[in-house]
C-alpha cells in the first residue's frame, strides 16, 4: 500500500469521526450514550464456550487444580509398585496430554481475546470521539469569547 493510499484512507476515517460528534453537537447528544448502553450481542454458543474456556483457564482455580492433579500423577506413576504404574518416568502419556491440552485450548482462548479486542477498539474510538468532541466545544467556547 502506497503512502498516499493510506494518508487517505485515514483521513477518511477521521472525517467520518468528525461527522459522528459534529452531529452529536448540533443534536446536542451525548457520545457517551452509547458506553453506557451498549448494543447488546448475541454471541454463539461457540463464542459463549470460548469465554467459559478463557474464563476458567486463567482463574486460579483451573492452576491450583491442575497442579494437584499433576502432582497426583507424578507421585503415583513414581512411587506406586511397578504392577499398578500406567506411564512411568519419563511421563510421555503425560506430557502427551498436556500438549493436547494446550493445543486445544490456545486457539480457544484467542478467539475470546480477539472479541475482547474489538471491544477494547469500539472503547477506545468511543472515547477518541468524546475527546475529539471535547476539543471543539472548547474551540468554539474560545472564538465566542474572543468575540467579546
């Protein structure tokens, strides 16, 4: 993409900002309305998994479990009799499972972080737009005073 190509396309972008609290000004709304009632979506039940998935696998309950249950397994597979140990030292069953686990679940928690971040986009417009709308009621307070 050239520079020029992408100077416009972001003054384009701007101005469509522009136009957004130009309106909001002379309809004398407030940007913040839309922070404050969101439009509500409708996620499905993929996305409603992957939350849960992404919930879950940060809390410290998903790492003090899942520590427990390695330590478990360590302490059985090493120490329990030779008759009754399923996946000895080097632990490959183990380690098999644990890749499995990360494999599956660094996908999943992406896509949650990825919603999370279009959220965090739409914010942070939001309050470049408060801002924005902000500057030119303050211009505009300052040309009416040097008016006096």
């Amino acid at each position: 993409m050239k520079t020029q190509d992408f100077i416009s396309e972001e003054n384009s972008h701007l101005e469509k900002f522009r136009k957004i609290v130009q309106d909001s000004i002379e309809a004398e709304e407030l940007i913040v309305y839309n922070l404050l009632h969101p439009p509500t979506e409708t996620l499905s039940d993929g996305q409603k998994i992957s939350d849960k998935v992404a919930k879950f696998g940060g809390s410290w309950r998903f790492i003090i479990t899942f520590a427990i249950l390695l330590s478990i397994w360590i302490i059985f597979n090493t120490f329990i009799t030779l008759k009754f140990r399923f996946d000895p030292y080097p632990f490959i069953l183990m380690n098999l499972i644990l890749s499995s686990i990360a494999a599956l679940q660094a996908p999943i928690i992406m896509m949650s972080q990825n919603r999370q971040e279009e959220k965090d986009r739409m914010m942070n417009e939001n309050d470049y737009l408060i801002n924005l709308k902000a500057e030119m009621q303050i211009r505009s307070l300052h040309q009416k005073i040097d008016l006096l």
